[in-house]
C-alpha cells in the first residue's frame, strides 16, 4: 500500500522531542506535527486500512516492538488512532488499535502530511463512505425519505473553475455543520427522535481518458 520508509536510529528520543512540542497545540497542528516522524506515518497508514496491535505493526513493518509500542501511544495522545478492544494473548492483554476518521483540517495543513498518509487516509474515509451507502441501501433506509439526494456529475473544468467549485463544497461544509448544531438545539426543545444522516460531497480529478 506504501513503499517503504527508512528506518533512523534514536527514533524514540527524536519523537520524544516532536510530541513535547505538539502536546500543547490544537488537534490541526497535532495532526501536521505528529505525522512528521516516519515511523508514525507508517503505524497510521496500517491503522487507517486495518484494525492491529503494537506486536501486528512490529511485524508488518519489521520495527522493534518497543519502538512502536512508543509510537503507537504518541499516536494514540495526539488522538489520531484509538483503542477498539482488548484481548488476553499469553497471560498479557493485547491492545488493538485503528485509525481515527480525517478531522477537518485546512488545505496548507493537509499538503503537509506525508502522500503516503494522505492516500492511506483517504482510502479509509471513502471505505467508511461506501459501506454507509451499503448498509443504508440493505436495510431500507437509503430510500426512507423522499428528499434523500445521490447525484454524479462528469465536468471539464478549468483551474478557476475547479478551485471556485471547492470552495462552494467548503462553504457547503460549513452549512452542514451548522444546520446540525441548529437540529440539535430544536431538539432539546421538541423531542424529536434524531435522524441519523450521513452528508458526503465530493470533487476530484480524473486521469485523463485513454
């Protein structure tokens, strides 16, 4: 899924270092930050793909278990992975970790990030997407309302007016969230039983056709 990173020596006291600068900053700047040591980003690319344990990463990524086991906890303070269960392996209780969803961060701060966690990040979040229209569409639900929306438009745009289209999406976004907070608070005054919605909005480049 991603090439290979080189492995550097005294990891753990360069990461040391890194994570006493990134502990006290936002979530964004955590995010840019916490993801400049390599062995992180390779611990996150596994972890945005697949569910495992400090012991799995060792072996995937041929990494010592201490230093990843180190990483891993780095990962885990910044909240950019979370524990999804534990299991008693040998007389030890095994911790399993996968990836946090991408938090919204802005565009400087994503070209930042490594290519391999912005794909590996990516993949995870039209994985979540897909299987929310699966699972929708099986049980009856996709099709409940009659004001549910699915469109797919093919474009030829230019570089204005690709740009001017996403930042129509971000100020989309941006009203989403806040008709949620709006839908919140009406509410805690009807109470109404909550709807449960996902919102997806999408704009990329295609290759060009053959």
């Amino acid at each position: 899924m991603s090439r290979s990173l080189p492995k550097q020596q005294n990891v753990a006291v360069q990461a040391a270092k890194e994570t006493k600068v990134v502990l006290g900053k936002s979530g964004h700047e955590k995010l840019v930050k916490g993801l400049s040591h390599p062995v992180m980003v390779e611990c996150l690319t596994v972890l945005t793909k697949r569910v495992a344990s400090p012991r799995q990463l060792s072996d995937i990524l041929n990494h010592d278990l201490s230093n990843i086991s180190y990483h891993v906890r780095t990962l885990e303070e910044l909240g950019l992975i979370e524990l999804v269960k534990e299991e008693p392996v040998r007389g030890a209780v095994a911790h399993f970790y996968k990836a946090v969803e991408r938090p919204l961060i802005t565009e400087g701060e994503w070209d930042q990030l490594a290519p391999e966690v912005r794909k590996a990040i990516t993949e995870y979040g039209w994985d979540l997407l897909i299987k929310d229209a699966a699972t929708a569409i099986e049980k009856g639900a996709f099709d409940s309302r009659r004001d549910v929306q699915l469109s797919r438009t093919t474009l030829l745009l230019d570089s204005e007016g690709f740009a001017r289209l996403s930042g129509l999406m971000e100020e989309l976004l941006e009203a989403v969230l806040s008709e949620q907070a709006a839908s919140a608070e009406r509410r805690n005054e009807s109470g109404e039983k909550p709807i449960h919605a996902v919102a997806a909005t999408a704009l990329f480049p295609m290759p060009d056709p053959e």
